[in-house]
C-alpha cells in the first residue's frame, strides 16, 4: 500500500524549517490540515493543554467528536516520548521545555477504508532549569482518528 501524504514527515517539517522553507512542500500541504504552535513549560499538562487548545481552535479536531480528541492525546504522548526519551516528565525531574509542534491531519493511505490519521510533532528544546544548559529534541507521535 502506498502512502498518499506523509502526514509524520509533514509535521516535523513543519517544527524545522522556517516559513521560507516550506516553499517545496507547499502542494503536500493542501492534502491535509494543519497547525502550529509553541509550548514552554516545566508542566507537562501545559504543553498537552497547549496541544489540544490550538488543535481545537484551528479546526484540526472538532471539540465534540470525543474519538478525535482521544486520538490526538495518543498522538501527543508519543510525541512526548521521544521529546523526554521515554521518561514522559519534565518538571518532577527538574527538567523545562520550549517546543514548537505541529498538528497535521490526512489520509496517508490510498484506501479511503484507512480513514484520517493525525501526527503531532514536536522541535525545540529540553533541559534544566537554566537558561543554556538546555538542548535540542524532537519527538513525533501518530495515531488514527
């Protein structure tokens, strides 16, 4: 089965590149719906929250459908995962972060019969508490709507 639109590659794009940049990708992107934001918090109910919130905002899940919101929660803890290398927390560890992520929703597959798929990606960076003494991370989650 051959992918359609690589929503994962999309949105880590999306966390990576500047605007400018997304010149070449352009045509992919009016395959599926997407959004943007940034989150920075030793919280992590914050940056999940700020997820959520953005997603619902910009239309990318609706607000009722509870299936979507349950998809896209799956999507985030995964992302976070690779975020935090599997140790999803961030302050009970004396850890901060300051993320830019990215929402994306599509079909990736040929088959209508797969449905919509949702991929959060996550750039930017983790560390202690301290300003430079932080580094880089990524982290990607995608899930089934």
């Amino acid at each position: 089965m051959s992918q359609r639109v690589k929503i994962g590659k999309l949105a880590v794009l999306l966390t990576t590149l500047e605007e400018e940049e997304l010149a070449p990708f352009e045509k992919q992107l009016e395959d599926v719906d997407f959004c943007l934001g940034r989150a920075g918090s030793m919280n992590m109910q914050k940056v999940i929250s700020a997820v959520e919130t953005a997603a619902k905002r910009q239309q990318i899940i609706s607000e009722i459908v509870y299936r979507e919101t349950h998809s896209l929660y799956h999507a985030i803890l995964e992302a976070l995962e690779g975020v935090t290398r599997g140790q999803i927390a961030i302050g009970d560890m004396m850890r901060t972060v300051g993320l830019k992520f990215a929402v994306v929703r599509g079909k990736p597959y040929d088959r209508d019969g797969e449905g919509e798929w949702i991929a959060v990606a996550f750039y930017g960076t983790i560390g202690a508490p301290v300003k430079g003494l932080e580094h880089e991370t990524m982290g990607l989650g995608i899930n089934h709507i």
